[in-house]
C-alpha cells in the first residue's frame, strides 16, 4: 500500500503525465486518498488504527513535503492535477501531520506561499468543503427526523472534510458557560479567571484603532450630509474597551456611540469607569442576539458603522448577525469585525478570509481587506511590528488565539 506515499514523494523527473495515471491507477483501485502515514506504519506493525498519536499524515502533506525544486511548467500542471485527483477521491484539505502541520504550512516551507497556484487550489478545496458541511449541517436536523442509518451516512461522508476548530476549549466555545464565567483585568489583558484564557488582549491595540477609523469613515465625511438623520455607531463587546476608547477619540459630538455587552463583570467594570455616564454614550446591557432584535422592532435607528468582537462565538453566530447588519447598517454604512477566523492556522485563516467575502456577496455586500503585517518576534514584552500590529505575547496566556504573520482587516459595505 505504500506505492501511493512513495509516488508522491517525486523520486523521478520530470514529474510527467506517468504520474498521473499511477495516482488514477491506485486511487480508482481502492487506496484512499486519505491513507495515512500513519495508518501505513500501524497496518506494518500489526496494530489497530486507534493506536496512532491522532496525527494524519496524507498523500497530500506526503506530497506538498515532497515538491521537487525548480519545476517546469509542465511538471506545475501535472502535480496540480495530481492535486485536482486527490480532492476528486476525497482528500480532506486540513489535516494536521506529525510535526503539527497543515498541507498549506509545508507548501509555504517549500517555497509556495499563499499565492500561489498550489496553495489557492488548497484554499480553494477547503472553502467548496467547509461550504459543503454548513449545507450538510443545515440538514440534519431535518435528517433527525428522518431514519437514523440515512443521517449516519451523510455524516460519514463529510468527515474528512471538517474544519480545524476555531478554538478547542469549553469556556471559549460555549456563549453560556462564558457569560457564566469569572473574568479579570490585567493591565494588560481580560482573562477568564480559573482558566486564564484570553479574551482579550492589548497587543490587538493598532486593530482597534484601525477599526474606529473603519467605523467613522462615513459619518465623519458627511458633514454635508443630510442633517435630519442621526449618526450612531455601534460596537458589540466591550471587553478591555480599546475600540471604543478610540471611538469616543475620533467621534464628533452629533455622533451617538452604541455599545453592546452582555458579560456582567465586564457591564460592572464598564460602570466603574463611568461609561455608563458619558455624552452620546448608550449602552445594551445584554446579548447582542436580543438588543439587535429590540432596535430592529422598534426601528428608527440606523447604523454608520457597526463593530463586531465577541468571545466564544463561532462564524455560525456571525452568520446569525449578518441577518442583523443588512437590517441596521446604513446604505452606506461600514461593517467590520476582529478577524481572528481561523487565526490559529494559516490555511484555515485563508479558507475564512474567501467564505465571509462569499456569504457577505450573498447579502448583496463587498468585503475589502486591508493587509496589515504583525510584528516579528522578538524577546520579552509585545514588539511593535513593522508599520504594523504589535507581535503578541502569550506569556500567562493559557492558549495563543493568533498566530498568523498578518491581519487581513475588513471593511465591508453594500456593494
Ligand atoms: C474580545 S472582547 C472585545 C474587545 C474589544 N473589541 C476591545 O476593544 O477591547 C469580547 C467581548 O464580547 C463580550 N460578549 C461575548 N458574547 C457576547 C454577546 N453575545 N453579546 C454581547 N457581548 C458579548 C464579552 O463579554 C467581551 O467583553
């Protein structure tokens, strides 16, 4: 069973159509185009397949780790369709090897960044996947309905296919178990308190500015605009209250700052800083799932810009609030959010990035990013990055929620 793994490893050049009819051959003769390393090792050294460490080392990591140098491109068009029959046979697109790595990570080692042909194709093969298992999902409750073999079947099919976890922990998973969750401020960060889980952070400090600016763009530009129309902004989650410190710097004084919260350590510290208090301040003390709703059924109010960073949510909930922002923002009006989607994988991160511009184009709504660098790393404390966002420290922080070299902002307005 190993002929598949070692044609993959591009032992011969130039890498021709040969290849291509091996890989159909074994392929269309029952080897699995998820075949492990792994599962090669166990089945050589009699074990059961359960014994393995939980690592999957595919054909396709067998194979981005193995891409000969300098190839022609003839050779680039055989491996590519050598991909294009890996995902035709089902080859999952975000499997973690051996040495922790997605497919993406060792196409980037082997000289094949994010632009490249090779690594869109694997972008390309994880949002039609990750597309695909919302449809399957969206489904099954209407499948429970139905006899319990058909569900087992659908389900089984798209197994290979699921996403890497955002997040993998309950209180950073779970709304309620969060809402219910003690929390405290460091100077220089908001923890969950037992489990030191970071919510959030100083060093997202240059996003947040960055994201105020995003949200006054329009209003602070319409001076000659209609004048009956009141200008409102609104952020949901407080937390540390950086973006809205920025707010309350850039807004003018016709502009009313909305706030939606619904942590009660967080609404009591928010109350011990006066913001409860201020000019122009209005807070939503609750989930922004029922304070939308009542500013939607009450009507009247409309959005410049509206800011969305909350914790333990998934892209399910933010689909939920797209529902929300068609309703509330103004025509021309700006929606962005703290793009943490996948922020702990690269590929993952990339597959996202394409899915929010698709469901948002959905919603009749263009989402342009900013590319902005985060900060090489340095020793010790946060390091300013180049002309870019801080490189953030994850000391005392139970678990990094960023690791990617650079932050794709978005700003997304009603094409
Ligand atoms: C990452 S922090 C926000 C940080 C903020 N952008 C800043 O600049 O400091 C997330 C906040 O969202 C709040 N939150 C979580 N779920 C929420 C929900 N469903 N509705 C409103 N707020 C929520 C949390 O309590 C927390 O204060």
């Amino acid at each position: 069973m190993s002929e598949l793994h070692d044609l993959l490893k591009f032992a011969e050049r130039p890498v021709g159509s040969g290849y291509l009819e091996k890989l159909r051959y074994y392929l269309s003769n029952g080897i699995p185009s998820t075949y492990t390393v792994e599962q090669l090792n166990n089945y050589l050294e009699g074990k059961e397949d359960d014994e393995c460490n939980g690592s999957n080392t595919t054909p396709l990591h067998v194979l981005a780790k193995h891409l000969p140098e300098n190839i022609n491109d003839e050779e680039e068009k055989v491996i590519l369709e050598m991909m294009n029959t890996l995902f035709e046979y089902g080859a999952g697109w975000n499997f973690i090897d051996a040495e922790d790595k997605t497919v993406g990570d060792h196409l980037i080692d082997r000289g094949y960044g994010i632009d490249s042909l090779f690594y869109r194709r694997l972008v390309e093969a994880g949002v039609s996947a990750e597309l695909l298992l919302r449809k399957v999902n969206e489904n099954i409750e209407f499948l429970e309905e139905q006899e319990d073999d058909e569900e087992e079947e659908v389900l089984e099919e798209v197994k290979p296919e699921q996403a890497v976890a955002v997040n993998s922990d309950a209180t950073a998973n779970e709304p309620e178990v969060f809402l219910s969750t003690e929390l405290e401020y460091r100077e220089n960060a908001l923890v969950t308190k037992d489990e030191q889980d970071g919510v959030m952070m100083d060093w997202e400090d240059e996003i947040m500015k960055m994201s105020a600016k995003s949200l006054l763009k329009t209003v602070n530009n319409s001076g000659d605009g209609d004048d009956n129309e009141s200008k409102n902004v609104l952020n949901i989650g407080f937390g540390m209250g950086i973006i809205d410190g920025y707010i309350e710097e850039y807004r003018d004084e016709d502009t009313k700052h909305y706030i939606c919260e619904a942590h009660p350590d967080v609404l009591a510290k928010m109350k011990e800083d006066g913001w409860f208090d201020k000019k122009g301040v209005v807070v939503l003390t609750g989930r922004w799932q029922d304070e939308l709703n009542k500013i939607i059924d009450e009507g009247g109010i409309y959005f410049d810009g509206i800011y969305y960073d909350t914790f333990s949510e998934g892209y399910e909930d933010m689909i939920e609030l797209y529902d929300n922002i068609v309703g509330l923002l103004k025509p021309d009006g700006i929606f962005s959010f703290f793009n943490g989607l996948g922020g702990d994988r690269q590929l993952c991160y990339e597959v996202y990035k394409e899915i929010v511009s698709i469901d948002m184009k959905n919603y009749g709504m263009r989402c342009e990013y900013r590319v902005v660098p985060v900060g090489i790393k340095s020793e010790g404390n946060g390091d300013k990055g180049k002309g870019g966002i801080e490189e953030p420290n994850w000391q005392d922080i139970k678990r990094s929620y960023y690791n990617i070299p650079y932050y794709y902002h978005p700003e997304i307005q009603f094409m």
